[in-house]
C-alpha cells in the first residue's frame, strides 16, 4: 500500500463537520491507517446483507446501485475537497456503492460475499482496462465511475465461478 499523503494525515487531525464527509469516508471508516479502501469496502457486503436480510431480491440491487452512485458523485467531490487530492485512499463511499452491482445476478451468501468481496478488491486495485481511464473522468465522476465498473468485473467473474461455489 502506499504511504499516506501529508495532506491527508492533516486532514485526518482535524474534526469532520461536512455530514457529506462522514459519509464520504463511510463513517471514518476511510481514516484507517492501514489500507482504508479495503477496510472501507467491508461495509459493501453488510449492505448487500442487509438488503438480503429485508428480503430485497438481488434484482432491485440495480435500483440501489445507481442511488448509490448518484449521491456518491457529490461525496466524494466533498471527501475528495476535504483531504485536498483527486480519489483520496479515505473516501470510500465509491467501494461501498459497488456492491449491489457485484450481486446483481448472483445471491448474497457467507461464500458469494467473500469471494466478491476478494474479487472486488482484485480488480480495484490492478485497474485493468479500461478501468483506469474511467478513473480519470473529472471529480466524483471518476472517484464513482472506476470503482462501479470494478464491481462490474467481479460480478463476471462471480458469476462465471457461481457453479463451482454452490
């Protein structure tokens, strides 16, 4: 992982007063020390369980998705302001938000979450095309784009592996 920047140390010390940034960082949990984009994409999954949990079929996960992205694009200009770079390690809302895109043609089980989970993080971190370039769009379109596409790659793969996991 790399090394956090001094920008976002400083930001770190200083209390949160934006709601939008709170969110944006999903709850401080993106102030992790130690990899905040996996710490903060563990809330991925408890939303799609959660959603299972209210017995909301995977289907409207599409629905829910693109909520998510909606509102994500002005957080994550918030988060991205507040830490004073583009796509910040501590703004997280971007990997949350994937989730229900991972789920969207598979259920959510204890083995399906890990192993989308495990996908997502894969393909967030190597960016493999086009990834990257969806990365560059301006602001939060960029912090949300490359993230939703991700998600798009690990539910492929997810759901080319579903056989082998049930």
């Amino acid at each position: 992982m790399t090394e956090t920047a001094p920008t976002e140390t400083a930001a770190a010390r200083r209390p949160i007063r934006d709601w939008r940034v709170w969110l944006a960082t999903g709850l401080g949990v993106g102030f992790a020390r130690f990899a905040p984009g996996t710490v903060g994409s563990v809330w991925g999954p408890l939303l799609v369980w959660g959603l299972t949990a209210l017995q909301v079929t995977y289907w409207w996960h599409a629905p829910v998705a693109l909520v998510l992205f909606l509102v994500g694009v002005p957080l994550c200009n918030a988060g991205a302001r507040y830490f004073g770079r583009e796509d910040p390690p501590g703004v997280v809302w971007d990997e949350i938000a994937a989730f229900p895109v991972i789920y969207l043609l598979t259920p959510f089980t204890p083995l399906t979450g890990l192993v989308g989970f495990l996908l997502f993080r894969v393909f967030d971190i190597a960016k493999p095309w086009p990834i990257r370039r969806f990365e560059a769009l301006p602001g939060g379109w960029g912090i949300m784009a490359d993230d939703l596409l991700a998600g798009i790659y690990a539910m492929a793969v997810l759901r080319i592996l579903l056989p082998v996991l049930n």
